[in-house]
C-alpha cells in the first residue's frame, strides 16, 4: 500500500518566497535609486559617456575665454588659426589614441613623424625621387617603424613604455644620420617638390583661413573612428585593451591585433610627417622635439584611459583643442608662456583625476 504526499503548499510556499525575494530586490533596487546622490548620477553618466569630460572642459574655456578676452577670441582668424595650430600634435595624438586604448603607450610617434619627413624630403628633393613614390616610401617605412614597435612589444614581451622610449632613441639618431642634422629648405621644396607643401596651403570658409592640414586631421579621426566602432577589428582593440587575457580567451588573436595598432600609428604618423611639411614650411630634422608628451596630453584630457580599453578617439580631438583653446585664450590675455605650460599641467592632473573617479563608479 503506498501512500500520497501532497507538495502543493510546499510548491506554494516556495513560490511565494521567490517572489517576495524578487519583490525585496527591486525594492532596494527603487530605494538605491530614488537615494543617488546627483554627484552620483553624474559619475555614473559620465562612465557611460566618458567623452563628455573633455566636451564640457572644451565649451567651458571657450565660453570663459570669450567673456576674458572678448571678440579677439572669437573672431574668425583666431578660431581657425586655433585649428591650424593644433593640426600635428592632433595627428599625432590619433596615433598614440590607438596605442594607449590597448594599454599602452607610444613615445616615438613624434619620432617616427619627424624621420619619415626627413625621409619624404630627401627622395623628392635632394635625390630627384618622383613625389609620389617618395610620399609611399614615407608612408611604408612609417607603418614599418610602428610595426617593429608593436614586435617587440609582443615577440620579446618588452613593456611598451621602455620599448618606444628606445626606438623613440634610435628613429631620432637615424633622423640626425639621413638629415645631416641639416633642414631642406622651404625654396627647394618649392622648385622640387611643391606637393610636400599642399597640406600647409589655407581655403577660406566663413570668413575664416583654414589649412588642408587641418582637413586631414579630421578625416584621420573620422577614418578611425569608423575603424573603432564599425569593425569587428575595432571590437578587439577595446577587448584587448580592456583585458588581454579575457580577450585571448575569446579568441581574438591579440598579438596580431596589438602589431596591426603599432603598424597603423606608424602610418598615421607618416600622413603627419606629410602634413608637418607643409605646416612648418621645411624639413627640419629639430621640429615637433616635445611632440610625443603633447600627443599624450591631448589623448589624457580627451578622456581616453590610460588602462586601456576605454576611451573614444574622437576625444582627443577635443582633447588637443582644449590645449589649443588655453594657450589662445591665455596669451591673448597677456599671460606669459611659462604660465600656459603650467596650466597645461593641472589640466593633464585634473584630467586623470576625473578619470579615476569615473573608473570607481560601482557596476
């Protein structure tokens, strides 16, 4: 003879518990969210949007310069001039975004810049190369310079720092070896090579004077930003950034991700020894010394992580108008060079300051 338990009220029973657990979660959940503070609210809209940081920044100085030094700084010339300026050390910052959004860092990008112009201007000028082969000589020994960085970093597993610090070395004294330490001169450019100059050349456009360089800068960061967040080769250079050995696990082939971001910076840095040309007038073998801790400055107030794997690379675009914006603004007012670098600074701490802070916002 058997005999029969009923479980239903157990069943019950448990149900009832569940959904009362469920009903406590949410509950909290509402509290917690009713009781954010509106410093929190803000630190957990600005993880999600971490480029607002430096858009903020951005309008704020234009806003606060503007009402200092009145129409002086808001006239056409002066805001264009403003992008004609920023136009290199925006080139070079594109590069080193890519570098540092994988948990690295670049300090030859400067480097690599200055000898491939040294290289460009040798072939078309002192050697009678035709332009164009000498522009793609440029072009290709730039994406072989970023490569051999990205070699090293991934076959000898060498720390990016200590290894672009000495290629940053080398691609100098190579610069020094094929220059003679020695410029080409802006009327040599012109009779050889007039088209090593186009990126210095100026259009007008609402009554403003803006340069090709310029132009170039932007397409640069439009053309990565589409690499960044329309390809599946984009998705891995955040995953790798983020977590390297995460993103091994998934997969993703990050050695040949890691080559192919050196590779692109190079060749980046060769479209601005192209556009540096033009910018200085020359081929000057001392231009740009202080480039790779300017492109570094304009990637930390844009917003980009220096963790990696976190970080829009349009915001050191902003970033590096910021700094154009401040040096402006300041010596319009009449404050002295020493003064603007020293702003520049606390820009650089406060930045990475906010960037921790938004790093902390809980999950």
């Amino acid at each position: 003879m058997t005999s029969s338990v009923d479980t239903a009220p157990a069943a019950r029973g448990a149900q009832a518990y569940e959904e009362s657990l469920e009903q406590s979660d949410r509950s909290l959940a509402e509290f917690e969210a009713r009781h954010q503070s509106a410093l929190d609210r803000i630190q957990h809209f600005l993880h999600g949007y971490p480029t607002m940081v430096p858009v903020i920044v951005l309008l704020v100085s234009v806003l606060a310069f503007g009402i200092v030094a009145g129409d002086r700084f808001f006239s056409a010339f002066n805001l264009s001039l403003i992008m004609q300026q920023v136009s290199i050390i925006g080139i070079l910052a594109a590069a080193q975004s890519l570098v540092i959004l994988t948990a690295g860092i670049d300090l030859s990008v400067a480097a690599i810049m200055v000898l491939m112009s040294v290289i460009m201007g040798n072939l078309a000028v002192s050697m009678g190369v035709p332009t164009p082969i000498a522009l793609l000589v440029g072009f290709a020994g730039g994406t072989a310079a970023g490569a051999l960085n990205g070699l090293l970093v991934t076959r000898l597993k060498l720390p990016p720092f200590i290894t672009t610090l000495g290629t940053w070395n080398i691609f100098f004294a190579l610069n020094l070896w094929l220059s003679g330490a020695q410029s080409i001169r802006s009327q040599d450019i012109d009779e050889q090579a007039p088209i090593l100059k186009i990126f210095g050349e100026n259009f007008g456009m609402f009554g403003a004077q803006f340069s090709y360089g310029s132009v170039l800068m932007v397409l640069i960061f439009a053309a990565l930003w589409y690499l960044l967040n329309r390809t599946a080769w984009g998705r891995h250079v955040y995953a790798v950034g983020d977590d390297k050995e995460a993103a091994e696990l998934a997969g993703i082939r990050t050695n040949r991700t890691l080559v192919s971001v050196y590779a692109l910076a190079g060749l980046v840095c060769a479209l601005g020894a192209w556009a540096s040309i033009g910018r200085v007038g020359s081929v000057s073998p001392q231009s740009f010394y202080e480039g790779n801790l300017q492109s570094i400055t304009a990637v930390v107030i844009g917003g980009i992580s220096l963790f990696g794997g976190r970080g829009s690379i349009m915001g050191p675009l902003i970033g590096a108008l910021i700094v154009g914006v401040f040096q402006s603004g300041l010596r319009l007012v009449g404050v002295d060079v020493l003064w603007q670098v020293f702003a520049i600074g606390w820009l650089i701490i406060i930045a990475v300051a906010i960037d921790q802070w938004i790093r902390k916002v809980s999950a």
